[in-house]
C-alpha cells in the first residue's frame, strides 16, 4: 500500500463534485480540497490518473499528487482532529 496525497483547485461545481466523488473512494477527506489515497499498486496509481484526467479541464483546473513514504507518515505532525463533514445524500419517502 502506498500512501498519496492528492489535492485539487477545480474551477467548476460539477467537475469538483465528481473529483470529490471518486477520490472519496480511495481514501479520506482531511481537508476541504484534500484526500490521503491508499493505492495497492502502481496500476491502481496510474488507473486513479487516467481518470481523474477524465474529468478535469487541464486549462482550467489542477490536481497535485504526492507520493508520501511512511517514514514520511510516521513523522507527520498534524495539530487538531476537525474532520470533514461529507455530504450525505438521501431519500425522503412519505
């Protein structure tokens, strides 16, 4: 398992909704433009990339990865234990 740390600026409600969406999958919100995604392979890195170029618009938007070792973990030094409210989405059924 790899460790990356992936963060965004993306102009558009949409596309960062979806960008949202599908890193949400790989791992926590720590931040508000901000997951931790655990990878299990080089493959599942470069699948994560392909798809979040899918999504993105390259002249407006930008996404940073990196790739954090766990010596790097081990040492991180994080202040305060607010965590992200993610959006709940529901039904409501009368």
């Amino acid at each position: 398992m790899q460790l990356n740390v992936v963060t965004y600026d993306v102009s558009d409600d949409r596309r960062r909704e979806r960008l949202a969406t599908l890193l949400s999958g790989y791992g926590p919100r720590v931040q508000l433009s901000v997951f931790e995604c655990m990878l299990r392979s080089k493959d599942e890195l470069q699948d994560l990339r392909a798809k979040i170029r899918e999504i993105v618009d390259t002249q407006e938007d930008q996404v940073r990865m990196y790739n954090v070792s766990k010596e790097a973990m081990d040492q991180a030094y994080i202040i305060g234990a607010r965590e992200i409210e993610e959006r709940r989405d529901f039904w409501l059924i009368r």
